[in-house]
C-alpha cells in the first residue's frame, strides 16, 4: 500500500480571498488518475466537517513525492 494525499485547494465562504491548502491522507494501491476520480467521498466528507469552507480545486498525489520536494529534491526528472 502506497499512501496518497488529496490535496484540496478551500476558500473561505465570508472570505473568497481567503483560501489554503489541506492534504486528506490514505492508503491505497490506485493510481494518481484513480485517486482523483474516487475523491469525492473523502471531499463530501471534509466539507461536511468544515462547512465554512468551500473547494475551489484538488488534486492526487503520492506522499513521498511531497516529502521529495520538501527535502530538495524534485519528484521528476526533466
């Protein structure tokens, strides 16, 4: 199992200026494309628990290739 993250883009409903990002992390074997298309329960589930909020964009990635970046290195190699 490999873990994932959704990476959500809100912004705040009283503030549409005011937006941030949140990661919902999991395990699972799907690829990237399969992340994003079975992304909508967790979604339905974050905004149920923060209805101050709203989702403008998200999107898949692995976690190791946040933790990549976040050393120095790159995730890909041009």
């Amino acid at each position: 199992m490999e873990l994932m993250v959704i990476v959500i883009t809100v912004c705040a409903l009283s503030d549409p200026n005011r937006c941030e990002e949140q990661r919902i992390e999991f395990s699972s074997q799907a690829s990237l494309n399969r992340c994003v298309m079975n992304a909508q329960p967790y979604l339905a589930q974050w905004i149920a628990e923060h209805p101050k909020w709203s989702i403008k964009r998200y999107r898949c990635e692995y976690r190791h290739m946040r933790e990549k970046a976040d050393a120095g290195g790159s995730p890909r190699q041009a």
